[in-house]
C-alpha cells in the first residue's frame, strides 16, 4: 500500500475544514497509509523557520510535491497518473508539502522533486490541504476505476 505523508504549515481551526479533512482521510483509509503532520506557522513570518520543521519531517525515499503557485497544473488524470506511476516505478512514499499564509521557503522548493499548483487563483492555506485530500481520494478512484470522477 502507497504511503501518501501530508505536512502542512498550521492547524485546522475551523470546523468546516475539520470535517471535511475527516470525510477524505477516512475515504482514503482503503486506498492508502496516510499520515498528516502539522509544523507550527511562525508568527514571525519566518519562511526559514518553518522551513526548517518541514525538512526534518520529510521522509527519507519520498518523492516530495511541493504545492507552490510557481507549481506546473495538471489535471486530475495526470495527477492521478503520477500517483499511480510513482507506485508502478517502486517509490512507495509520496511526500506533499503545504505552506503557510507566506508560501514555502525557498529551501523546500528547491529541494522537492515536483512543483505543483492546483490553480493559478489564491486559496487559504487550510482549503488547500482539503482540496488535495479531494484530489487524492479522486486520484486512486481514477486509478481504482471508480465512478466518483466524472
């Protein structure tokens, strides 16, 4: 089974988002070992603070994903695809990271694999762990040959 390690920058502290990151782990519960890990925002507006938690918490293996507005769009065929051929080409661990309301430093950038983004308009950094917990779950269902992409 895939290894799919989510780390975000901060804390769900709505409810809604709460709900419904809930909804989509749990739907993600058949389809992979999911694991979420939260590293603290610096009030400070230290992108090299942060940083520096989220390095240390990236798995040793992993292909890294950085989610960044500077990231290529695709689809969610392709994104499924490149799920799906990450497990094909033997690398069992997909990392994604999320930043804060700032971004990501520049370190994690450099240092992911791939450059994602899930749209060229702004969205808050908490609608964004949703919104690709959404499209993990759509992703194996393409994969899986399900109905839930139509």
């Amino acid at each position: 089974m895939q290894s799919i390690k989510i780390i975000s920058v901060g804390k769900l502290k709505e409810k809604f988002y709460d709900q419904a990151a809930k909804e989509y782990i749990k739907r993600l519960s058949g389809s992979c070992k999911l694991e979420i890990i939260e590293v603290p925002e610096d009030k400070g507006d230290s992108l090299a603070k942060e940083g520096a938690a989220i390095e240390t918490r990236i798995p040793a293996g992993a292909l890294v994903v950085a989610l960044c507005i500077e990231g290529r769009e695709q689809g969610s065929k392709e994104f499924s695809d490149l799920i799906r051929d990450c497990a094909i080409n033997g690398t069992s661990k997909v990392c994604f990271i999320i930043g804060g309301s700032n971004g990501l430093h520049d370190d994690i950038k450099n240092r992911a694999d791939i450059r994602l983004s899930m749209s060229k308009m702004t969205f808050p950094h908490n609608l964004a762990r949703v919104m690709l917990l959404e499209q993990l779950y759509r992703a194996f269902n393409i994969a899986q040959g399900g109905k839930y992409h139509k």
